[in-house]
C-alpha cells in the first residue's frame, strides 16, 4: 500500500513539473514574439535581478531601454556605462568594478533604482534621482523641471505599459494554450 502511495506521489510530481516547464516554456516562447530580439536577450538576467530586488521587470526593462535601449556596450557623453548606464563612480559604490559587464550592469542598476524607490517612495521621483541624481531630488521633493527629466521620466512610464503588456500578453497566450493542450 505504501509503495503504491509513494508512486502515485511520484507521477504526479512528475506530471506536475512537466506541465509547469511546459507553461514556462510556452512562456518564453510567445515572449520572444513580443520582445525585440536584444531585448529578449537580456530577459533571464532581468527577471533574476527583479526578483532578487524586488523591482517588477517591466520597470527594470523600460529604464533599460530609455537608458541604452538594450545595448551593453553603450558610453554616453558623460561617462555613463552599460545596459542601464551606471556613472562609475556609482558603480563602485553598489560594488562592481566592471560596469560593462552585462550581468553586473543589470544587477547593480536594480540595486541602486531599489534603493531610490525606497528612499523615495514614489516611482516618478525614484525615476528622477536615476537621471538626475538623488541629491536634487531630495533638495526640491519634486521631480526637477528639466527638459531632459522630464522628458526622461515620461519615457520610461511609458516603456513600463509596454513591457508590463507584451508580459501580460506573453502570460495570456500561455494559458490559452496550455488549457487547450490538456
């Protein structure tokens, strides 16, 4: 009786993790159809420094994509690095020495907008201190009314609706067709 109880146990976890790796990768599948290639790309380490943060992926893919719009080997004029363009010297203060290292980059950006929504509480100025810098933004406690914030702010509440949608859609048609699979 026992052995039959252990085996039942067994094909049912078994069928358990082949359906959830089935859905996860459906999942996958029909995100790569909503994403651009090099957003895709870079998909598996955002979603391992947003769950590690705590920062919902489609914020951390939206500051990217107005950041660098996806690529790792982006410079600006001010010296900004990287995926999610991370000033050196704020690099080595969340502790990584080569910020044009993909991983590091992703990572150490989710740490550092983390802290800024906890030190702000509201997205848009967490979003501020990012392009503008925390201290002016602790100075006014408001957003800074220059063009390049503003606009800047503006782009990546946007970017979020679209990430946070080719997700939700990604998701949707998973389990339409997972459900038509069973």
């Amino acid at each position: 009786m026992k052995k039959s109880i252990f085996l039942v146990f067994v094909l049912v976890m078994v069928f358990s993790i082949e359906a959830f790796g089935g859905s996860a990768h459906k999942f996958r599948a029909n995100l790569r159809k909503e994403l651009h290639p090099k957003e895709f790309k870079y998909y598996d380490i955002v979603k391992a420094a947003s769950t590690k943060y705590k920062v919902d992926v489609s914020w951390l893919m939206a500051i990217i994509k107005a950041e660098s719009n996806f690529n790792h080997r982006a410079v600006s004029p001010k010296g900004a690095i990287g995926l999610m363009q991370l000033m050196p010297k704020t690099a080595r203060w969340l502790g990584i020495n080569d910020p044009s290292d993909p991983r590091k980059n992703i990572h150490a950006g989710a740490k550092y907008i983390s802290r800024l929504i906890k030190t702000f509480g509201r997205m848009d100025l967490a979003l501020a201190a990012y392009n503008a810098g925390p201290t002016l933004v602790k100075k006014l406690r408001r957003v800074p009314r220059f063009r390049q914030t503003l606009i800047y702010v503006s782009r990546v509440l946007d970017y979020q609706e679209k990430y946070a949608l080719a997700i939700s859609a990604a998701a949707g048609a998973s389990n339409k067709r997972g459900k038509k699979d069973i």
